[in-house]
C-alpha cells in the first residue's frame, strides 16, 4: 500500500541561502515534530523542493543527514518516509536520555560557571512566565533548551553532542502526543528544583531531582502513547 504524503507541504517556505541542505533539513526538521509530517508519511523531494525553491539534491542530502539521525527511513523504490515510532522505542530513548542528563548535571555542578548557572535561572524562569500562553511545540523547544543547556554546562563536549542527535528523536515523540499535561505551569515549574539543587552545586540533590523529573516525563509519555496505540508492558525503571 502507498504511504500517503502530508497534506502540510504549504508548511515550507521558499529559501535563498547558501547552506541550503542545513535550511532544507531545519524545516523538515520543524515540520516533523512539529506534527505537520506524521509518522510514515513520504517524503516527496520535487513537492518540497518545488515549495522552497530549490532543487532536489538538497532535499535529498537533508533527507539523508535525517536518516542518520533516525527520524527518516530510506524505502527502497519510494525514497524517504517519516519513521513511525513505538513504546520500546520510547523506552530506549528515555534510558538513553536518563543516563545522559545524570551525568550531565553531576559534571555541571562541578564545572558550570555562575555566568552558565545564571543562564539556567533565566530560562526556567522564562519557562514558568510564558508556560500558561505558550503552544505545545514552543513550551517543549523551551524544555529542551533547558536541558541542553545543562548538557553543555557539563563541560563535556562528546556527552553535550550526544544529547543533541537525539533531541529530534525525543521531540518526535512528544509531537505524537496532542496534550502531555493539563497543567503547563506546574510542569514548567517541576525545573525549579533541579535549579536550585545546581545552583548550590549539590550533585546528589540535582540528580536525584533530575530522576525525577524525567522519570515522571517518561511515565506521562509513555501513558499518552499507549493509551492512543494500544497496551504494552511498561518499563522497568530504577
């Protein structure tokens, strides 16, 4: 059977620039977790291309750098589609990302200048201001900028790298999902104390409220996705 393509290909704007691959890839990027190309749908390089006002080897170069960062999958004969994904799949993004962000924010309290710290005030701040008007999309951007953040106050340049490549990943899923909490603001707020325990450079405090802050993400998650796929078992958390 043909996967069907998105309806959404308005969503693409025309693009004048010289990297035109890294522009083409930023709004395929966008318009995948973004919602505005599911899960399985193809990607259609000429409507794209003819879209943005480009030519269709930068369509297909972006659509390969996708690919490697697991969001596309190559089909043989009918190009790339949107990868569909599954609770397992949810589950081993969340150990990876649990692992990631423990040891991030250990080595940040160690590492992380005040200038950085600050720079984690401000934006949770920020996150807890706009959270009550903000869309979805744009409240997980912020969320993930906070976490990134942290990754790169690790001082760890491989650890910072790693959290990146899978940010696409994780916003896919969440995309997946029309509504993760009732309560934005109180999500927002759920930073504040892995904040303040790295503010006081206490590495115990900050991991223990950064595992749970991601193990209770990871729950909501999970439940939103199986209650709309159907039942899994749920997974094993420390």
């Amino acid at each position: 059977m043909a996967l069907s393509t998105s309806p959404d290909t308005a969503f693409f704007e025309s693009v004048e620039a010289t990297d035109l691959v890294g522009l083409v890839e930023a709004q395929l990027t966008r318009a995948i977790v973004e919602g505005k190309l599911a899960p399985g749908s193809r990607i259609v390089e000429a409507e794209i291309a003819r879209r943005m006002g480009v030519s269709r080897a930068p369509v297909r170069e972006a659509a390969r750098r996708l690919e490697r960062q697991g969001v596309l999958v190559a089909r043989p004969r009918h190009g790339f589609a949107v990868r569909s994904i599954s609770a397992q799949e949810i589950d081993n993004l969340y150990e990876v990302r649990l692992s990631l962000e423990l040891t991030a924010i250990e080595l940040a309290c160690r590492k992380a200048d005040d200038a950085g710290l600050a720079r984690v005030k401000a934006l949770v701040d920020a996150m807890v201001r706009h959270a009550p008007t903000q869309p979805q999309h744009e409240r997980i951007a912020s969320d993930f900028e906070l976490h990134t953040l942290i990754c790169e106050l690790s001082g760890n340049a491989h650890l910072h790298r790693i959290f990146l490549n899978t940010q696409t990943e994780m916003r896919m899923v969440m995309a997946l999902i029309d509504a993760v909490y009732d309560d934005p603001a109180t999500i927002a707020a759920t930073h504040n104390p892995i904040v303040d325990a790295l503010l006081r450079r206490d590495a115990d405090a900050a991991k223990a409220a950064m595992r749970v802050h991601l193990e209770d993400a990871w729950t909501h998650v999970r439940a939103l996705f199986v209650r709309k796929h159907g039942h899994v078992p749920a997974p094993a958390t420390a």
